[in-house]
C-alpha cells in the first residue's frame, strides 16, 4: 500500500498515533474483561484490539507491524481462541456437566463457575477474532497495485 | 420525548446514503460510509441496544472504513461514469417497497408486550423465552449485562458456532491472499519465516 509510506513522514500522526495506541489496547482489555458487567464482550474487544494494531500498521508500515504480530502467530491465534472456547466446553464435561456447562467449573459456588466459563470463553472469541481481522487486514495491505 | 433525535439521525443517514450513491470520487464514498456507520450506531444507541451499537462503531466505522482504504490504494480513485440504468433502479425501489411493506406487520417500535397472549400489538417476542432470559441473567448469573448472559451461556452453542464461522473466514482469507505471498516472502528473507 503506497499510503502507508507517505504517513510515516508525519510527525503529528506518529505522536498522536504513539500516545493512542496503549489506550485503544487498554480499552480492548476492559471490554473483554468487563463484557458482563458492561457493554462489550470478546468479539467488540477483538475487533478494537485488531484497530490499535492495524493503526500501528498504518501510521509505521506493514513491515513493522508484521515484527510485532507475524503471520505465524496469526495463524496460530485464529485457532487457539477456538480451541479455548471448544477446550471449555470439554473441560465441562470432563467435571461432570454438560458440554459448556459452566456451573460444574467451580464446586463451591456455581455461579462463581458461570463467571469464570464466560470470562475464557469471551476470551477465546476476543483471540480469534483479534487474529481475523489481522489476517484480513494483511491479506489487503500486503497486497501491491497492478 | 426522544424523537425528535432520532429523526434527526435518520435524516442524516438518508443524506449520507444518497450522498454515497451519487458520489464519483470513491475515497470520499469510503469516509462517508464510515460516517453511516457511525451515525448507525448512534441509533442503536438510543434504542438502548449498546453492544450492537459497539459493534457497529468498531466493525462498520473503523476496521471496515480501514479495510475499503486499503482497497482503494490498489485501484482507482474515481469511479467510472456509467450510464443510467433504469432497471437497476426499478428493482432497488421494488425491494425497499416491498421491505417496509414487511414491517408494517410488526409489533410497534418500543411495544413491551404486556400480558400473557401475544396480542395484536404485543411483540411475540417478549412472551417466548426473552423474559427468562432476563430474569435468569440476573438472578442466576448475577450478570448486569444480559447480553453477555445470553451470547456467551444460553446461546452458548451458538456463540461457538459463531466463533468458528470468524475462523473459517480468517482461514479461507489467508488461504486465498496470504498463503502465497507468505512464501515468495520466506524465499527472499528466510529469517524472517521464524
């Protein structure tokens, strides 16, 4: 993409887009730890956790981005986030219950389990869809005109 | 009264659509369907429906608008003129007609549905497994956000499904337009594969 190129010249947009970025992560992981006492969830906090890093890339080049988050580890998270959702619903049914099933996750109190399922499993979509709109947004911005 | 807001809005979507509809210049076109998305989520907003307005705001404002930018960079930035087409827009105009013709059977906007019949009136809706729902969410869940109760622990079959249709996308993508220029990369720069 040509773009990107001519906007790592800006200096404003690097030090706006520096001072942004921890903030847009910030606010990734609130939503996606916060998603049941507030709005949000995982695949909200996903798609803002893949916009800091797609501006990351934007503003300092694919190539930089591509050392932070490399095509490997994409491919490697798109499926681990399923895996954990599907790994919950296995690990509810290796304690007894039914396939996620998340009351079984702790003995002492089960609505303590119905917290901690939902919190790995809004996890595990947050990973995956994080993951996804990286790829998608390598698949395009890694393309070259012609 | 939340009207007048709301139809304000609407009035600024209908700007914006036509406005898109008729732009040439596709980079402008690209802002201005972030701005429709944006004012999308405003409305879902006033509807009370925030984590849809969520997604709206960060899917349809930002990564979709990142997503056409990137487009664009690859081909042109004006869009041929074409000349005008009449059935294009007869069957545009018969399909809007016939989709508001569809709502005109719906429960009104707002309708809380009292009492046990779904009346005339009366979303059915509210009566089937809603008002579990929302007891349960918090008194068995203990969970203030109802929406989360339900994606991620009634629906969760469905969450899961979900969540493997993103990763069948992401796969196909990568597949498709990734794959191959991962390699011719990997040639040039073995190092870098790891």
């Amino acid at each position: 993409m040509k773009t990107p190129m001519r906007m790592r010249e800006k200096i404003v947009l690097r030090v706006v887009a520096q001072a942004c970025i921890p903030f847009i992560l910030l606010f990734a992981l609130y939503v996606q730890f916060h998603g049941d006492f507030g709005p949000g969830g995982g695949f909200q906090a996903g798609v803002i956790c893949a916009a800091g890093f797609i501006l990351y890339g934007l503003i300092f080049g694919l190539d930089k981005l591509k050392k932070v988050a490399s095509l490997r580890t994409i491919e490697i998270l798109v499926a681990a986030g399923l895996l954990l959702y599907g790994a919950v619903g296995l690990v509810t049914m290796g304690m007894g219950g039914d396939f996620l099933d998340y009351k079984v996750l702790d003995h002492h109190d089960p609505m303590h389990g119905l917290h901690y399922g939902i919190l790995f499993v809004e996890l595990g979509v947050g990973i995956t869809v994080t993951a996804a709109m990286l790829a998608i947004f390598y698949a395009f911005a890694g393309r070259e005109r012609g | 009264m939340p009207f007048p807001i709301e139809a304000l809005l609407f009035l600024f979507l209908l700007a914006t659509a036509v406005v898109i509809a008729r732009l040439r210049d596709l980079f402008a076109a690209a802002m201005l369907t972030g701005i429709f998305s944006l004012l999308s989520a405003g409305l879902f907003t006033l509807m009370d429906a925030v984590d849809v307005a969520f997604t709206e705001a960060a899917v349809g404002a930002g990564i979709a608008t990142v997503l056409m930018l990137g487009t664009l960079a690859l081909t042109a930035k004006h869009e041929n003129q074409q000349p005008t087409r009449i059935l294009p827009f007869v069957v545009v105009v018969l399909t809007g007609a016939a989709l508001i013709y569809g709502t005109l059977d719906m429960p009104p906007y707002g309708s809380p549905g009292t009492g046990p019949e779904p009346a005339a009136g009366n979303a059915v809706i509210h009566h089937w497994v809603a008002p579990d729902y929302i007891k349960g969410a918090e008194e068995e869940f203990g969970l203030p956000n109802i929406v989360t109760a339900v994606l991620a622990s009634y629906r969760g079959y469905d969450t899961f499904g979900e969540t493997a249709v993103i990763f069948t996308a992401a796969v196909g993508v990568m597949l498709l337009l990734v794959r191959g220029r991962k390699r011719e990369d990997e040639e040039q720069a073995p190092e870098n594969s790891r």
